[in-house]
C-alpha cells in the first residue's frame, strides 16, 4: 500500500513539474536560419511560430521557388529545435522516475 502512495505522489509531483516545465518552453524563444540568414523563423520552446523574417535582397519573383524553399526549411529547422528543447525539460522533469521508454513523456 505504501508503494502505491509513493506512486500517487509521484505522478502528482511530476504533473506539477510537467506544468511548470511546459510554461517554461512557452518563454523560450529559438531561432532557425536557412540560406545563410536569408530567412529566419522565430519559434517558442513549445512549438510556437512568432516570426518569419525575409531578407529583402532574397525577395525577387524569379526566385520565388527558392525562397519558398528556404522558408520551409527554416520552418521544419526551427520546429526541431522545439521539439529537442521540449525533449530535453521533459527528460529533466521525469528523471529518475524510471518510466518505461516511449511512455510519450
């Protein structure tokens, strides 16, 4: 009886950690660039996108499948950064809570 007790707690403690963890990556800002700073996206620890910001010299409607490019690949570069800073909190918050892998945590 006193395992599961242990366990409840456990859970509860780390649902609050999980909570304040999860606040923290919302103030997190990252930044991804591609083509040489030509565009860069500005996305929150949580996965949120604030800005995309276009080098003015990169804006010509001859290359507009380039920029196109570019922007999308600044996005998916960004979003990753997001999802390995979410990662690592999450692994700081359920450390030593031997969960078994994969559990979505």
């Amino acid at each position: 009886m006193a395992n599961i007790m242990k366990m409840m707690k456990q859970a509860a403690d780390m649902q609050k950690n999980m909570a304040k963890a999860q606040e923290a990556l919302a103030q997190i800002e990252l930044e991804h660039s591609s083509g040489g700073g030509a565009v860069t996206v500005t996305i929150s620890g949580d996965g949120n996108i604030s800005a995309i910001r276009i080098d003015p010299k990169v804006i010509q409607a001859e290359d507009a499948d380039m920029l196109e490019d570019l922007v999308l690949t600044a996005v998916q570069g960004a979003q990753e950064k997001a999802k390995e800073t979410a990662a690592a909190e999450m692994q700081q918050v359920t450390a030593g809570m031997n969960l078994p892998p994969g559990l979505g945590f």
